[in-house]
C-alpha cells in the first residue's frame, strides 16, 4: 500500500515474526545474557550442576518471544529442548505434551489409559539416557503466567529428577508481569527459591525507540531520511510506551495514514490520529480534519480489500516453526548480548565526522590489494607509525599482535568495536582491503589515505564476506592454548574481567593463584555463548578482546553516529 510511496521495498511494521527485523536493544541483550547464563548450568559440556528454574518476564509486546528464538538458536546441538506455548493445561496434559515434544513413546499402561506416574516414569528414563549420552534437556513454558497452581507444583517435582551428581532437567519461563506476582505467594516459595536467573523486560528508552523505527525501516529498503519527524518519534515513544508490538503497529498505520492525504512525511497529528484507530485512545481532533479522517477511512478500506485478496491468494497462513536457525540477517541486527552485571560505566563513543555517501564501485579502484598497505593506515589508531615496512613485526616490538579471522559478522564487528581491516572481494579481480573507522545504524565508514568514506551497510554486504584483521594487545603471559591449570598474569586478567561482568570475583589469595579450572572454563563458555563465539572455553584473541571491549578497556574504538 503505502511502501512504494515512502521509497520501500515491503512493509516494515508488520507484527510477524520475521527474524531479518530482529532488533535487539541493551535489555534484550541482558534478557538473553541471563537466559543464556542460567541454562549453562544445565550443560554437561559446561560442567554445571543444572535444575532449577530460569525465568524472563516482560509486559504484552515487550519481546519475549524475540529473546526466546534467539535463545533456541543458540542452545548447543547436543541440548534436547522441549517448547509448550499453550500452558493451560492439566497436570497430565502437561507430562503428555512434555514427553511429546521429547518424543517420548509410553509403554503400553496396564489400563489402557496412561496415568501421572506413568509419564513421569518414562520422563526420568529418557532424562537418565540422555546424561548417560552426554546430553542435556531444557523445557521451555511460554505464557507461564497461564500455569496452574498444581501444575506450577508439578513442575517443581519434575526438578528432582537427578542424579548423585546433576540434575537432569532445567526448566525455562517466560511469560507476563504477573508471574512474578504468582512466585512471590507463600505456598509457591519452594518453587520461586529455586529460580536460579531471573529477568524483567524492561521496554525501550525513547533513543532505543528511534533505533527500532530506523532499523525496522532501514531492512525494508529506506536509504534517506526517516519518514518521521522528531516530534512524531517522540509522540510514538509516549504512546506505544517503548513496547515494540505497539510501535510497529502505530508507525504502520501513520505511515498508511501519511500515505492516504499525500504527505511525504509522518507529523505528530498524524500520529495522534494513527494512535486513536489502533489504540482506541482519545486525542484532541484540530479542526479542519474531515478531509484526513476520510483519507484514513478510504486508506483502511483498501488495506482490508488488499488483505482479503493477499487471503484468497495465499490459502491459508504460514505456521511459525520453533526449530529455527539463527539466519545472518536475524544476528546482524545488534550487537550481541553484554552480560549484565557489569558495574563499569559506558565509555562514551567519539562522534563520527560528516562523510559523503560513496558507492562501493566508485571507491573500490582506490583500495589497496596490498595487505600491508591496509596495515599501514590502520596503524596510527594504536599510535604505531604509518610507514614501516613491516607493520605486524612493528607491532610485535610494542607488545602488540596483528590478529585476522574469517566469517565475521556485523554484529560481532559491532561489539567488537575496534578498528580494523575489512578484506572486500567483487566477482572478479583480486581482493582489496579497506579500513574499517566508524559503523552507524545503516552506514560504514572506510579511511583511504587518512580520509573518510562513507558507505551503505547494504551495499558493504555485498563486498565483504567476513575477513577481517586488526592490531590486538595480549594480556602479560599470553600463550595460544592455554592447558587446564594454567596461572599467572593473563588468567588474573581474565578471571577479573569476568568478574566485572557476572559478579563473580576470583581474586588470588596467598599461596593460591587463581586457575585456569572447570569453574573458570565455565564462566569463559558462558560469555563466550552470549557473545556469539564459539563457545569451546578455551580464552583465545577473540574471546580477550570481547572482554576488553565489555569492560571498556582501552583498545581504540569505532567511530559513532553523534547523539
């Protein structure tokens, strides 16, 4: 409808859960932290102990589900995961669905009718099989809030089942405000003293709010302005509240409204009229409105026809599956998630200079094919100088180490934040490289010769396919794989990071250095998952230069859009 006359190529406020307008902000990225950190103790890959609950709560729309198929792409593959989203349920009904999703098969019941005990027999035997295999199970109840009290009580039962070294079953919920209010009643202390994480979804903040409508937009093909103005942004944020379900659905029908009475761009009285049809709120109507109010009306009507006709076309609507791989555009959204302890304060970013928009082809003959050359001009962001010959053993001389990696992406360049050195390959010719300054929402900037360029996200994908090189300071006493019972220097360096992070300190006492142990290795595989690195526990350049950009060290750090 409207999405050719704003410049668009789809609708980009549409209420599907479509993982190419994943956007994560910093409270997804805690919210995912925590449910991350707390099914880590389920996995024996990770040595935890396991039971429990783990439980992530949010208001209608706040994106709990966004933060559940984030979750599910990342639980490791030798994880079982059992998923109930209809919750109202009967205590049998619930073992029933539990062992179903398991693929549990009963052996046939004396009566016919397979009894309480019966589930749960079968339940701890495929438990017992699945540790005896190394395996793990995870049960996720979404809309937990609709949880019965003698399921509640069931549920409880079910984290039991053990054996003399861990229990087998770590349960997840997720649901509204009020399953917070249901775990503080007195007969449901036993269950709430075993929630082991815990977290509320806050909504966004007003900045976060214009991110989502730039991001959301941006995937649907805008390269300009944003078609709202600064007073409709803030408009939006008081009345969607900063939850995203309502900021898609009143920016989708002002723009449609916008689009009805020929307006280029979205105002606040658009905005106001938008949020009377889709809220049913009360707003002051200015006079002199009859002419728009039918504009809406006509727009809705031609939405319902279009909606019909898309309906008779398509037959019936595409089931959502649970079993969905975390696709590139669904993790190049926003950085991934910083664990959510961290005490330190953030380290305000350096304002990105005004840079001409360039397209790729125009700038690609005047990137360097030669490597070092790359070198060279990233070189001055760590104060190494710009003409030495060999620029990697120039590094080696001031403690400095020249790192590169392949199948990179976005989001990690992004919580990486680091300058660096972008490897960019066309259909033909040799490779060239170009230094990576500055990321903005929907732009990258490139220096060339100590000038700024800057380029399309969209049009960078294109080029650059995940090599990526940049200068990187090992910790004192560094060495590449390191063996269990390491000491010394670069593991107090990494047990006080983490502990910035999860609240854990590890500090030496005397006579007892801190060890590179199961414990450590642990934690390591934890921040490791919620960072998106491989999550092996071994502490490589990566996983110390995650946690030096987490803690806001000192490493050089891209340039941002100013504030």
């Amino acid at each position: 409808m409207y999405t050719a006359h704003f410049g668009l190529s789809q609708d980009p406020f549409s209420i599907a859960p479509d993982p190419r307008y994943l956007f994560m902000s910093e409270r997804h990225r805690e919210a995912l932290a925590h449910l991350l950190f707390g099914v880590a103790g389920s996995s024996q890959a990770t040595g935890g102990t396991g039971g429990g609950f783990v439980l992530l709560t949010g208001d209608i729309g706040a994106g709990k589900t966004t933060i559940c198929r984030c979750f599910l792409a990342q639980i490791p593959p030798n994880c079982h995961v059992a998923y109930i989203f209809n919750p109202k349920l009967s205590v049998l009904e619930l073992l029933q669905s539990i062992c179903e999703e398991f693929h549990i098969v009963l052996k046939a019941a004396r009566s016919g009718t397979p009894t309480v005990k019966d589930y749960i027999d079968a339940l701890n035997s495929f438990l017992l099989q699945s540790h005896a295999a190394g395996q793990s199970s995870v049960l996720i109840i979404d809309e937990a809030q609709n949880l019965a009290a003698d399921v509640l009580e069931q549920l409880r039962l079910l984290t039991n089942l053990e054996t003399n070294e861990r229990k087998l079953l770590q349960i997840v919920l997720i649901g509204q405000p009020e399953l917070r209010d249901m775990l503080a009643r007195p007969e449901l202390e036993q269950l709430a003293q075993r929630v082991v994480a815990r977290f509320h979804l806050d909504a966004l903040s007003i900045a976060e709010t214009r991110q989502y409508i730039g991001h959301r937009l941006g995937v649907a093909g805008q390269t300009g302005a944003l078609p709202f103005d600064e007073k409709a942004l803030q408009r939006i944020h008081h009345l969607a509240r900063g939850v995203p379900r309502r900021i898609n659905l009143l920016c989708g029908r002002a723009l449609l409204g916008a689009w009805a009475t020929g307006q280029s761009r979205v105002n606040r009285k658009v905005v106001d009229k938008a949020a009377a049809e889709v809220f049913a709120t009360d707003t002051a109507q200015a006079p002199g409105t009859k002419r728009e109010r039918v504009g809406y009306a006509l727009a809705g009507t031609a939405l319902l026809a279009a909606l019909a006709l898309l309906a008779f076309q398509l037959g019936t609507p595409s089931n959502e599956t649970r079993s969905t791989a975390q696709p590139a555009a669904a993790t190049a959204q926003a950085p991934a998630p910083q664990s959510p302890a961290s005490a330190v304060p953030p380290q305000p970013a350096a304002a990105l200079p005004a840079a001409a928009l360039e397209d790729m082809p125009t700038l690609w003959p005047r990137l360097p094919a030669d490597l070092d050359s790359a070198w060279r001009e990233l070189a001055p962001d760590w104060k190494l100088p710009a003409t030495s010959a060999a620029p990697c053993l120039t590094a080696s001389a001031q403690q400095l180490q020249c790192y590169r990696a392949s199948k990179l992406t976005l989001p990690l360049l992004r919580q990486l934040n680091r300058p660096g050195i972008l490897t960019l390959r066309a259909a033909q010719g040799p490779a060239v490289h170009a230094v990576l300054a500055g990321l903005s929402d929907q732009t990258a900037t490139l220096r060339l010769a100590g000038r700024l360029h800057s380029v399309r996200l969209l049009d960078l994908a294109q080029w650059w396919h995940g090599d990526f090189a940049t200068y990187w300071q090992p910790p004192p006493g560094y060495s590449s794989g390191l063996p269990d019972g390491s000491t010394g220097p670069a593991i107090d360096w990494l047990a006080n990071r983490l502990g910035q992070l999860d609240g854990i300190r590890a500090a030496a006492t005397a006579g007892t250095p801190v060890v590179l142990d199961a414990a450590l290795r642990t934690r390591v595989r934890t921040f490791q998952q919620a960072r998106s690195i491989t999550p092996d526990g071994q502490p490589g350049p990566m996983t110390f230069m995650q946690l030096e950009s987490a803690t806001q060290g000192q490493a050089p750090r891209l340039l941002t859009e100013p504030q």
